[in-house]
C-alpha cells in the first residue's frame, strides 16, 4: 500500500456502497447477499480492466464484456487482471475464491448459510497481515450498531432511564438466545466488511494504474 495509513474504506464510492450493502444485507437472505455482494465486486474489477481499453466506445466495450465476449465473466476479468499484474496474489487468491463460492451458492438448491462456511470466507479476507481480525472486529462493531440504533429508538418510545438501559442490555448479552442469533448473523456483517475491503483494493489499484495507463497513451499516440 502506498500510505501506513491508507484504507480502502476511505473512497467515497466505498462510503456509497457501505450504504448500499447494509441495506441489502437486511432485505436478501445469505445466498442473496453473497450473489449481491458478488456483484458489486465484478462491478469495480470491470471499472478497473475497463481503463486499460485502447479504445473507449460502446461497441468495442460491448464485444468485451458482454456476453459471449471475451470478458463476459468473473473468471475472465480475474486472470486478465492477474496475468498483467494489474492486481497482486492475494486478491487473485480472493477473488477466485470468492467467485467459485458464488457459482456453487448460485447453481445450488441445498440450503445455504455463511455460518457453514466459514473456513472459506476467512480464506476471501486473506489479503494481508491481520486483515481477517480487522474484517471480524469492524464485522461486529457494525453489526452492534445496527443493533443498538434499533434498540435506542425503542428506548426512546418508552423514556426508559440510562439505568433501566444498561439493565436492560446486560440481560440481552447474558441471554444464550440471543448470543446464538448474533452468532448466526455476524457472517454477513463481516461479508460487507469483505466486499468493501475488496472493492477498495480494486479502487485503489485502479488509481494508482491511471498513470501507466496516461504512459500507455503517449506511446499510442507514436504509432
């Protein structure tokens, strides 16, 4: 990364989409959020491949990336990617891995759940020393405050006290049922987590690629 300090969080489309997920996160089921999540990924790997492109109009675009083109799938853009080394290892790694899990889920009628699989989704958030913990840790962080921002305007409905809220939260995270709900749950707080990492990472190779690609221009520009 170019800064000690850089988070792929930081990018305005990602403080878009972090809105954007949360509220998918509450309307599809597990498989539906991962296709969703999915999705939204290929969107910015597709934004950064489409960058490269010698030649910008609709229809060479349209040859590439629509179907049966040469670039019509998650796949495709992966190794392309990859093979120039627009994107490093670890995120092909990801990727791919991201991308074989979608087309199970996707071709499956079995039912799904990301508690199951969690050994693959701790191999997605691979991408860097202490990335899982971050993914796990902000996973929970967002998924409490999603919880309690309910919980306030239920306190606020019945002018409860600060003492009666505190007792009233010590009972919740002492009750074994609902320990086990939020078990159940925080997968897919930390899949947002995930995809917004990802699609980060892929905002910033896509930055920091603008300038070999101005390069590329100059010599096209010498033919």
């Amino acid at each position: 990364m170019k800064k000690n300090n850089f988070s792929p969080f930081d990018y305005e489309e990602i403080r878009s989409l972090r809105i954007k997920l949360i509220k998918e996160a509450f309307n599809e089921s597990n498989r539906g959020f991962l296709l969703v999540g999915t999705a939204y990924v290929e969107e910015q790997l597709t934004k950064l491949i489409d960058d490269f492109l010698p030649n910008q109009s609709k229809s060479y675009r349209k040859k590439l990336f629509e179907y049966p083109g040469q670039l019509s799938s998650l796949s495709s853009k992966i190794e392309l990617a990859y093979c120039f080394r627009i994107i490093g290892e670890k995120l092909y790694n990801s990727l791919n891995i991201l991308r074989k899990l979608r087309n199970d889920v996707a071709h499956s009628s079995d039912e799904f759940s990301l508690v199951d699989y969690e050994e693959k989704m701790n191999q997605i958030y691979n991408l860097g020393p202490n990335i899982g913990i971050m993914i796990h840790n902000q996973g929970i962080e967002h998924m409490m405050h999603a919880k309690l921002f309910k919980l306030s305007e239920t306190f606020n409905h019945f002018e409860l006290s600060s003492q009666e809220r505190k007792s009233y939260l010590d009972d919740l995270m002492s009750d074994e049922k609902i320990i086990s709900i939020l078990d159940k749950q925080l997968p897919q707080w930390k899949l947002i987590i995930g995809i917004l990492f990802i699609s980060g990472l892929l905002v910033f190779y896509r930055e920091q690629n603008s300038k070999v690609i101005e390069k590329y221009k100059i010599w096209s520009c010498m033919e």
